[in-house]
C-alpha cells in the first residue's frame, strides 16, 4: 500500500510538473547600427611585473544609433615580453574589460553589463 501511494504521488508531482511548464525560444538576431565615440579615457594605472607591461585603463563611450546612451569601460590590458624582457617585437597582448551600459536599447531604456 505505501509503495502504491509513493508511486501515485510522484506521478502526479510529474503530471503537475509537465503541465505548468512553459518553455521560451529566442527570437532570431536582429541587426543594430550606429557609431560609438570615445569621450574620454586614461591610464589609471602602468606597472612592469616579469617583463610584461600592465595597464590599468578605464573609458567613457557615447553610442548614438539603435544603442543610445553611454558606458563605462574599466580594463586591464597586458603586454607580454615573450619572455625576452623586450616588450616590442616580438609580443602578445591580452584585454580585459568590464562595459556598463546605461541607455535605450530600440527605445526600451535600461543598463546592461557586458563583462
């Protein structure tokens, strides 16, 4: 009797389950366009560790266009020596960036975060 009722009971949590489930699909890319001006931007920051070059940086971005609205860029960008203690040639460069955007997007305003 009680392995009936445990099997009925999880039968109907899964009919329960099943019938109040909604799924969502994206909707298909859309294009944007637009420009983008950089109003300002440093170097917060410039220090050498094993022979690469660190720059601390950070950035305001004015975007007009299907993006309407500005943005915050703070990044870290990396030159590395290759290991030979000369920065240029030969090197490689790494960037990263956290972008907080604060605008309308298609005219629906809000911020977004592009890490």
């Amino acid at each position: 009797m009680k392995r009936i009722f445990v099997f009925t009971s999880i039968a109907l949590l899964l009919s329960i389950l099943v019938t109040n489930t909604t799924f969502a699909a994206a909707s298909a890319p859309t294009s944007a366009s637009g420009t983008l001006t950089t109003t300002s931007a440093s170097f917060d920051s410039v220090r050498v560790e094993g022979g690469n070059m660190i720059i601390d940086l950070s950035s305001t971005v004015a975007y007009t266009g299907t993006f309407n609205g500005t943005s915050t860029v703070h990044g870290i960008l990396i030159f590395h020596s290759g290991g030979t203690g000369v920065q240029f040639p030969p090197w490689r460069a790494n960037f990263h960036d956290v972008e907080v955007f604060t605008g309308t997007v298609n005219g629906v305003p809000g911020t977004i975060l592009l890490p």
